[in-house]
C-alpha cells in the first residue's frame, strides 16, 4: 500500500484523482501495490464531491502523517509549493510534481534534499505535460552527449500562431480566440512573453547539461511582435513561426534563448500544430529524436504525474539519482550566439534599397510577396548575434531605406 | 567497475565500441562507475583494429568469467544467440540485446530468468534503434490502458515509399536504389515483405498490454505491391502510403497488423519521411504521443544499447520488473477488424461503373486523376475487413468492371 496526498485540487488536482480512479486496476499492477488517496488539500470546501472525506485544510495533517509516501503538489507557483515540498521530502517523503516554477528554480536543491532522505524528487509532469521527456532526458538518452534542444514547449503561443497562420488572423484576434476556448489564461503574460517556455527549457537543459542553468538568465522573446505580414511572407517561403525553446552548443558554450523562429517545411517541429507540443534532442551518437504531445491539458498531465506516482512506489526507500548540480552554467550572451534571419524591410526604391542591403550582407537570399509591394525581405547567411543588431542599425539609417519593419531568426 | 562483453563485431557490436570510447566521461558520470570492455566475441579475426586484445572466439571465456558483469549480445538471429543469453542470465550476469527476433519470440521467458537471477534483460535497441521507446512504454506511460499503437518502424520500407512518391520512381527502383545505398540487405524480403515490422510490434503491443503476442498470428503485409499509380492517387489525396505496424483495441479483442496504409496529410506519421522512425502510441488518459527519430543505423542503435548498458549498470543485483507475460494474447483474426478503404478499380463505362459501386457501398467518396483515365479510386465507410472482402469479389464479378487493381486501407 502506497498512501498518497495530493496538495491543491484544481485542473491537475483533480485530473490526479480522475486517473487514479479510471485506471486504478492497471495502475495497481503497474506500481506493484495500491494507490491510496488519503488526503487532499485545498483551501476551499468541495461539498458533495467524492474527496470531500479526505480533504483537509492544514498541511501539517499530511506532513505529520507518517503513511503517507508521497506527496503530489499540484498547486503551482514558488509559495507556499516550496516550503510544503522541502519539508515532505526532510520527513521522508517522496514528492510528485508538476510544478515548473518550482522545478525551474530549487530543482537541484530539491533533488539534493531527496537523495539525503532516499526519497525521491520527481517532475515528469513540469515539462510538455504528458509527453515523457523529463524521465527519456535522464534514463534513455544518457549514451550521448547532447548538442541541441528545440522544444515547442506551450500550447497557447503555438495554438496563437496555428490560427495566425491558417486563418489570416491577427494577433489579438487569435489570442482573444485563445482565450475564449480556455486555451489562454485571463492574464496570458506567462505564455505569450515566453516565461513558462523559458521555464521549461531551463529544466531541460539543465537535465543535459548536469549543471543548473538558471532561466533569469535566458533570453526570452514573445510572440507578441509577430504579425499577420510575417506570416504572410513566412508561407511565401513555405515556413512556419514557432515559439522556440533552444538550447544549443557553439564550441564550448551554450547559447539558450526563448525565441519565435521561422522553421523550413522538413524540420521535424514544422508539423506540430495547435496545442501540441514537440521536443528535438540532438545527441552526438543518437542523431535527432522528437517526442511529440498534448503539452497540457488535465488528463494529459496527471499522466504524467501518475507515472511519476508509480514511479515513486516502486523505488520506495531508494533514491534514483539525477544529474543536476547545484553549479550554475555560465550561458553564452545572445549577442554571441549564431543564427539565420529573415529580415523585412520597407524601401523607397527597390534597385537602391536592394543594392544597400546587399553592401551590407555578404550574401541575402530575397522574397516578395504581392500582398505588400513596398517592402521587401530577406534572409542571410548565419550571422552572430552582435553582428546582425549592428547592420541592422545600419539599414534602419541609410536613405533608401524607410524602416526595418521586422527580424525574425530562421532555422530550416 | 563493471566489465561487459559484446557479442558480435558487426555494425551494432562496433558502434558500441565506438559510442563507449566517443563519450567515455560522460557515460562512466551516468553510470557512476567505470564500464569497462573485457572481451569481444566474433569468430573473425580482426588484426590491428583496436578490439584485437579483447576479441576471443569461445563463448566460454566469458561466461565462465564471473568479473564480467553486463554481456551485450549484438548477433542477431535465434541461435546461437538464445543459448548465449540465456546462460549469462542464468550465470547472474545482465544482457543487453538489439535483436529484436530474440525478443519477440523468447522475451518474456528471458526476462522471467533475469528476474529469478536479481539481474536484467534489457532491449532498448530491438525497437526503433536509437529512438527510446521500450524505457517510455514501461516506465513513463504507466498511468495510461494503452489502445492503439502505430509505427513506421522498418526505415529500408519507408525510404523506399518515400522514394516512390517524391521522384515517382517505380517499387524495383527504388529497392534498388535502396540496396545501392546499404539502406537496403541484398535479400530485403525481411524488410518488404513486412516482416521485420512484424516483430517490431508484437514486442510493443506485449509490453503495452503485458501479455505475450505471437508474431507469428499477426496479419502481415508487405509493400511489394504498392505501385507508382497509387502514389499517384494517394498524391490527388493529400495523403502519403506508410507501412505502419498496427495494434488497435477494437471492444475487448485487439487487432493486430503490419500494413501499408494511406495516411491522411494531418495524421502525425505522415511528416515521417525516409529512413527515419516513428511510434504513436495512443493511452486514454495521456491522449496521443509520438517518439520519432532514426530507427535503425550503426550510431543511433549503439546510442541505444550503450543506454541499457548504463542502466544495467546502475541497477546491479536489482530487477527492473517489466510486465510481460508468458501467456499468450489472443488476437482478433484480421477479418473481423474494422478500416476505411481505398479502392482502385478499372471500368469499361464510368457512368455504369459508379453505379455499381454505389450499390455495393452505401457511401464513397470519389478520386479521379488525369494520369489515369479509365480507372477510378474510391474511398469507403469504416467496414469490417471481411465484408470488404465480399464486396471486392461482388465488384470483380460485375460485368461493368474490368479488374479492382488495388485495395489499401486508409486513415486520416
């Protein structure tokens, strides 16, 4: 027997208690005894609901309850999660979370604390919701040394640019059409500025590396720029913007960025659409692998957690240890890093405003779309970072040229 | 330490040699200790290559030596490769496999002897080569009843169909071709004819239901049939032709099948191209996942088998319990499964002809293509594959129809 609290009953929460309840015969076996929920803990009453007799309102009932093994917090943000979690896994408790913020930001401390308690500290469910990606990170993929990742790593902000895409609509639009349907939140900040991406890439980066990559220090751009003309020359190219997590080496250092990219017709990510959500690892030996699903969503998720739930009971008593040092990795600055961009610009005459974008890039590969006859794009060879700002600079002051209009990185 | 020993210097055996060198440092952090390779068993010489000093040609130098801890078979075939396994285990050393006959056939008896031995058998590398897909199966999709599964897992097959539809080329010049680029064996019948598929997903469907599947009862065809005028067809559809390895709970029976299916252009497997591998798995809770990558090549399988080795290694005198019974799963017989149909069929009168199929079928959708004039396609309702059979043999005895040319099951 596997005695189990859950704290917070809210989407995740009772997805949890969904579950455990559709699959408990197969869950049992799976996990070698039976789950049991004894306690949930939420601030609010659930009259008449079928937790009404485990819910409790004080969190020492369950840290002082010494049946229970493991903890699932569910509640999400850094408090009182982080107060709740560190004090279970000190009591001997494992823990399950799904908890990004959380993860992101004590993961290797938390870590640290399991493996002195021979517990464990497990969190599946923080990145790509039901996808298995934190556990292939750490078990499967562990022969390689791991060079890229690019994970489309939030629904809304690729659901946003799905719609922006295929049906012609404006940002706005698309993101009050989010919201509508329960895919955007009331305040979309997180999603839309790139922070719950960045997030998760931190995590993910972090489990490659070894070492504690610390997403203050990503840099992280939205998809709030974009606009119904990127698009419109994104499909003149046969491409598709995505919101990027990317994490990849140059040389001896690692530049991490949150970032909307164009990627070509045969990138793996080009076909994941709407909520979806898709991780490509590049390892050394293992070439490129994918993992591909439901980013979010209730059920989803509480899959994940769940597997982490049996997980926990079987290792009951014996840490499985996880590479995450407490050391922080030094990131390369963006301005070092490497990329290909397209670039918009708005010209006065063409032949001139050709001839000064191409004195300042080497080589430029041009498109035109006839939806918008006084501008013109571009797209260069791989340029740093530093470099494409400066001549951007340069554009934006000379006289043929009207406006840089738009700078979007590009992966084919 | 822990000493292992590779059976078979073949490609896998040497891509194990050459993974285990290239990243050295990080796969002794991972294991936390020291792998190291004691002996190679080949019965070909191998002078000054670099496992000279450790190459025996007597199984028993390495069975009989107790310091060898991990024995990592690489051969391929039954026998002698079952023997060998099957006494290391007994001998309390842990196997590592790639060889997925092995383990279709003799996989839940091996595992049942690594159990009663504290050691393990582990078969990452016998499923889509480098992508992780056993490890996620068994220990990440837990909290989900698994009912359907589909995989591009043979890549000789999806490169040739790749082939066929993006330079129209015909099936024997593309097999060719495949052969002249090693993607193909010489004697490819393994592959085209379905039968590597074959075993491919029995081992899945076991492990995702935790009975045994005897790929001997699963229905399995080939992709010798495909012509270039169905790419044609499948081309006017938007939809690509796969062979998929197919396993689909239909009630409580599961039906069980390897292939060639026309998928539809939104369908997750369709951006699968060449010889690359994808597994979608579908869980009732988690919704869809897909784990894509290379599923087969020197590197990409080693990246696989050097993971197992590492695991095997962290779990020393510890089995990693893997649900899969000796029982046998009874299957569905492929007649009484349930599909879409596309159907080509060659008429004298057009007009007459539709009559007659739409008094056969109670609803199809039409496909004409200019390329082929005297024939039309036509793509049914969801039938049982038994009553499709009828009704084909009621068209061929129509006078109105020259010859149904082809039947391929389909799905969007």
């Amino acid at each position: 027997m596997a005695k189990i609290a859950i704290l917070g009953y809210g989407t995740v929460g009772s997805g949890v208690v969904e579950v455990l309840k559709t699959n408990q015969i197969s869950i049992n076996r799976r996990a070698e005894t039976d789950i049991e929920l004894k306690y949930v803990l939420d601030l609010r009453e659930f009259p008449g609901s079928s937790i009404e007799h485990v819910l409790t309102h004080d969190y020492m009932d369950i840290l002082q309850d010494d049946e229970v093994d493991i903890v699932v917090e569910v509640m999400g943000g850094i408090e009182p999660a982080y107060t709740f979690v560190k004090q279970a896994l000190e009591r001997g408790k494992s823990v399950v979370t799904s908890n990004k913020e959380l993860v992101a930001k004590h993961g290797p401390h938390l870590l640290e604390i399991a493996k002195e308690h021979y517990v464990n500290f497990l969190f599946e469910a923080s990145v790509g919701g039901g996808i298995p990606i934190i556990r292939p990170l750490n078990q499967s993929l562990t022969a390689d040394e791991i060079y890229e990742i690019e994970g489309i790593l939030n629904g809304t902000t690729n659901y946003i640019l799905s719609k922006m895409k295929d049906e012609g609509l404006d940002f706005d639009v698309a993101l009050k059409e989010a919201q509508d349907l329960g895919f955007a939140e009331r305040n979309p900040e997180s999603d839309i500025e790139g922070h719950d991406t960045c997030r998760k890439i931190a995590i993910l980066s972090s489990l490659a590396f070894g070492w504690h990559v610390d997403y203050e220090n990503i840099y992280t751009e939205g998809i709030t720029k974009i606009t119904q003309k990127d698009m419109v020359y994104a499909k003149a190219m046969g491409m598709d913007i995505k919101l990027l997590g990317r994490c990849k080496k140059e040389g001896d250092q690692v530049c991490l960025a949150v970032i909307p990219m164009l990627i070509g017709a045969n990138h793996p990510l080009n076909n994941v659409h709407g909520v979806f959500n898709a991780i490509l690892i590049k390892g050394n030996v293992i070439g490129d692998v994918m993992f591909y699903g439901a980013g979010a969503g209730k059920l989803p998720t509480a899959s994940a957690v769940v597997a982490d739930i049996i997980d926990a009971s079987k290792h009951k008593g014996k840490n499985i240890i996880v590479q995450w040092s407490m050391k922080k990795m030094k990131l390369m600055p963006i301005t070092d890093g490497h990329f290909n961009y397209f670039i918009r610009v708005k010209l006065h005459q063409e032949k001139e405003g050709r001839a000064v974008i191409e004195k300042t890039f080497s080589h430029v590969e041009w498109v035109q779309v006839e939806e918008d006859p006084n501008s013109i794009g571009f797209i260069t060879d791989t340029i740093r970072e530093g470099d494409i700002t400066i001549n951007i600079e340069k554009l934006s002051k000379s006289e043929e040229i009207i406006a840089v209009e738009s700078m979007i990185r590009l992966e084919r």
